[in-house]
C-alpha cells in the first residue's frame, strides 16, 4: 500500500507474488491517479478562467453594423454604442473593450457582495 501525504491518494496492489513488484505496480498507479487528479484541476480552472460559454447559434454575435439608412455600431453583450461605424471598421475598439471590461469587474463585484453576504 502506498499513500501520497499532500493529496491522501492511497493506493494498494497485490496482483504479483513479490514485494517489490506489488510496489512498483502501486507506484505506476498511483502516478495514473495523480496525473489524472492534476489533469482535473487543470480543466476546472480553465473552466472557472473562461466562464460560462454560450452556444453559437443564429441571433448569438456580439455586434450589429448598420451602414444604411442610418450609421451605427453596436454591441449587444454590453450595450455600447457608437455612429462612428468607419472608426470602428479601421480597428477602434477601445470604447467596446472598456465597456466590456467594466461589466466584468461590475459583476465581480456582485459576486464577491453576495459571497461576502452568505458568511
């Protein structure tokens, strides 16, 4: 039987008749379950890093360009919006980035008020 004392994974082999061979039978298992333990961690802070991702269907962009019969740019995920269309085309998207960023530092906020609520 082998413990790894940081995680507390046990594990034990008996399948071969030597010591020796039990124990670098449980070595190659215990490496398979730390290997996938770490691999589980790593996807649930990539989940947790990206958040929550909406499935790409008709109807889910992120801006509007309207060229006729009026001028505007607008994107729907934070609602800015802006009549300078061609500065937007040459590559300005700096309004839409700040207001972007600000939304996801507002709703950060709300969630740490409501964390710090339920204690």
């Amino acid at each position: 039987r082998l413990t790894h004392l940081p995680t507390g994974v046990v594990v034990a082999c008996q399948s071969e008749r030597s010591q020796f061979q039990n124990r670098a039978a449980a070595m190659k298992v215990l490496k398979a379950k730390l290997h996938a333990l770490k691999k589980q961690e790593a996807a649930e802070k990539m989940a947790k890093i990206t958040g929550v991702k909406k499935e790409i269907a008709w109807g889910s962009q992120i801006r509007s360009y309207v060229m006729q019969p009026y001028r505007m740019v607008k994107d729907h995920r934070t609602g800015q919006e802006t009549g300078n269309v061609e500065a937007v085309l040459d590559g300005n998207l700096e309004p839409f980035i700040e207001a972007y960023l600000s939304g996801k530092k507002s709703d950060k906020a709300k969630a740490m008020e409501v964390d710090a609520g339920d204690d």
